[in-house]
C-alpha cells in the first residue's frame, strides 16, 4: 500500500520562545511525507525552485520517499515565515510567498497513479481537487488546509471537500470554516460539507475525530485521543501535517478500513506530532525508528488506559 503525497515543499523563517531558525526545510508535504515514511511507501507531489538542492531532495530520498514528482522550476521556492511567540498552539503567519506554486500545475508520477491513500497537504484547493481528479484508484482521501485558504478560496475549498472522506484541521479552522464556535456544532456543519470524518487537532490537548451517522462503520460517536505531554516543545511548526502523516501512514498499513483503525490512527498521529515539535524544522522527523514509534505509543496507551 502506499500514500501519494500532494503538498507544500518550503522554506520557513521560524519563531517560538525556544529560538529561531530561518530558511529551514519545511512544507506541508516535507512533514507528511516524512512522518508517513515509517509506516508505508510514499510518494510526494510538490514544486521547489533552483534554491532546492540535491541536498535537501536527499532528506526525504533517505527516507525512500519517491521524488519523480517534484517539479523543479525556475524561480525561488515557496517561503513561509511564522511564530508562536504568544500561543504554541497557534501559529501567526509574519509572511507568505507563493513563488514557484503561483504556476504549479502537478503531475503525478506514472509509479503512484494508482496508489490507494492519498493527501491533500496544505495548498490552494484547486490544485487538492486537480490531484484527485486524476487519481482513479484511491480508497480514501485525506486532506487538510489553513485559514489562509479559507479566508482566501472558500468557494474553491467547498467544491474540494467533496472530494475528501477525512478533513484534518485544527479548533480554530473548524470554527472559521463553519462559522460556528461551538465545536461540535462546527464538527457538523464541516461533515455536511461532504468529508465522511473530520479530524479536529487541539494542538497540545490532542484530537477529536467526528464521524457522519454509519461512515466506516456503525455509529456517530465521536472519539477524542489526547496528545502526549512534552517537556520542551521547541517549535510547533509541522505537527499537524507530521500527525496526517502518522494518521494516514498507519491507516495505509492495515488490511481494513474502519473506525477502529482511524481512533488507533489518532494515536499514531498523536505520536508523530510529538516528534515533529521537539527540534526546529524536520531534524528529528528524519531519525526515527519504528521501534522509537512503538514505545512512544505504548506511553500513550499506559496514558489513557484505565481497568
Ligand atoms: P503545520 O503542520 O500546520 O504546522 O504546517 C506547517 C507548514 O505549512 C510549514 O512548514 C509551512 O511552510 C507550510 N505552510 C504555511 N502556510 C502555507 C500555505 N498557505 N500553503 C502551503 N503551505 C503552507
């Protein structure tokens, strides 16, 4: 089984209370892709420009991560800057250049046209809806976006949800997104939109998965997984789309599709997040092992679980 993997490769300009760090390799697909890699096979879908370097493809190349459909252009690469100097939760955007993705047309790679999972990472919803239109094979799709996008392409963004079974977007988007600031009010509204399941992120307080009556499986109850205390969270940026990685990695990796699986997959997002958080950038999302995953799954087991 395998994920592809459409999204944002970036340079980020970062600040958080625990420091600096500019010109760091980030993006939406930079996280998914990496996270997910310890679970299934991955290919990613993006466009960089001449400042990417064959050192920054080998980041995810090491990872085994396919890279046939990164569009390399001419032009800078797509740069984001952002900080959590007031909320860890929350980041607040200082600046946003779309460089080389105003005119991003993806294509996607003969080897993952009929992969079966697939993300819709961070970008303008006309491009999300392009990429699954041309995916004739996929069982579930994932996807996620930003207030930047709901405030500036909400009819795009309606017409993509459509196309989604799993929407991943945080308290505060949910909110926006449905006009709506109760949060199970707003679980609702974002469900009649068209996604089968939303997942709400509560950034440090965990996640919270809704399901439309009877979607995979029988029920409506929702399912809340809690996020492991870190000591030190360093730099936020990267946990949602490091938890969608873990998510949709761990669901792509078992035989069934059911609610079972995506409350465990909440766990395995709830994990990766983690990991995502404590260094800046993508460091520590690069030397994870599985066995690492495991154990830190196991903390959360022993976190939530009573007799
Ligand atoms: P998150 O997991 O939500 O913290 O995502 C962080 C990543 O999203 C950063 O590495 C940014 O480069 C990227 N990002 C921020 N804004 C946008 C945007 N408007 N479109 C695509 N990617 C973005």
């Amino acid at each position: 089984m395998s994920i592809l993997a459409v999204g944002s490769i970036a340079f980020d300009n970062i600040a958080t209370p625990s420091g600096r760090a500019d010109n760091v390799l980030g993006g939406s697909a930079t996280y998914f892709s990496l996270a997910a890699s310890y679970f299934t096979d991955v290919a990613v879908v993006a466009v960089v420009g001449e400042d990417f370097s064959a050192e920054h493809e080998n980041v995810l190349k090491k990872r085994r991560i396919n890279t046939e459909g990164i569009e390399h252009a001419s032009g800078k690469t797509f740069r984001w800057g952002g900080q959590y100097l007031d909320n860890l939760n929350e980041a607040k955007t200082d600046f946003t250049e779309l460089n080389v993705f105003e005119k991003f047309q993806p294509r996607i790679p003969a080897s993952c046209r009929n992969c079966e999972f697939l993300f819709l990472g961070n970008i303008h919803p006309s491009l999300q809806a392009a990429v699954r239109l041309e995916m004739d094979h996929v069982r579930m799709t994932g996807g996620d976006t930003m207030n930047f996008w709901i405030q500036g392409a909400r009819k795009e963004l309606v017409e993509t949800l459509k196309l989604v079974n799993v929407l991943l977007i945080n308290d505060g988007e949910a909110k926006m997104l449905a006009g709506e600031k109760n949060l199970p009010r707003a679980a609702q509204k974002v469900l009649a939109l068209g996604p089968q399941a939303v997942v709400i992120k509560h950034g440090e307080y965990g996640a919270t998965i809704f399901f439309r009556e009877g979607a995979f499986g029988i029920g409506s109850h929702p399912f809340r997984a809690p996020a492991l205390p870190i000591d030190e969270v360093k730099d936020p940026t990267g946990a949602g789309d490091s938890f969608a990685g873990g998510f949709m990695g761990y669901i792509a990796s078992q035989p069934e599709l059911n609610r079972e699986v995506l409350k465990r997959a909440l766990f395995y997002g709830g994990v990766m997040g983690s990991f995502a958080v404590e260094t800046f950038g993508t460091e520590r999302l690069q030397s994870l092992t599985r066995e690492k995953i495991e154990a830190r799954f196991q903390i959360f087991r022993e976190l939530t679980h009573i007799e």
